[in-house]
C-alpha cells in the first residue's frame, strides 16, 4: 500500500517561497498570478496492507514528523 501526502500552509502564514515563485513566473511572462502556495508531496510506501492499521501510521507520521502542525495541514490518500 502507498499514502500520498499533500502538504500545505495554513491560511494566514506567509509563504515567502511562494511569494518567489510568483515573482519568478511574471519575470517569465507569466501574467495574472495572482497569488502561489507551495507545499510538500511525499509517498511513503506502507508493507501494512489493513486500510485502518495503515491510516492510523499515516496520521501519526503526520502529526510526529512529516507536518508542522502549527502552520501545514496535511492530507492524503491510500492507494494499492
């Protein structure tokens, strides 16, 4: 089984790499970026093949070391 991990910033935390990515983009040509979040994906590949034992791992590898949870929200996905 593999959990595919997004994570983000949480509303209201500046993003200064986002903001660079913007400026970069328009320096590019890119007009009408408006704004840009940037995140995190990570796979983690799971041997554990129980949907529940597997998503209770995720959450806390999430909570414990993958997220600041202070400032990112995380979600995922399990997948075969």
């Amino acid at each position: 089984m593999k959990a595919r991990i997004k994570i983000t910033l949480k509303n209201g935390v500046l993003d200064p790499q986002g903001k660079a990515i913007q400026g970069a983009l328009g320096a590019l040509g890119f007009s009408g970026v408006d704004d840009v979040r940037q995140g995190k994906y990570i796979e983690v590949a799971l041997a554990e093949m129980d949907e529940a034992k597997a998503k209770d791992a995720v959450e806390r590898m999430c909570k414990d070391l993958l997220a600041n949870t202070v400032i990112e929200n995380y979600s995922y996905e399990l997948v075969s």
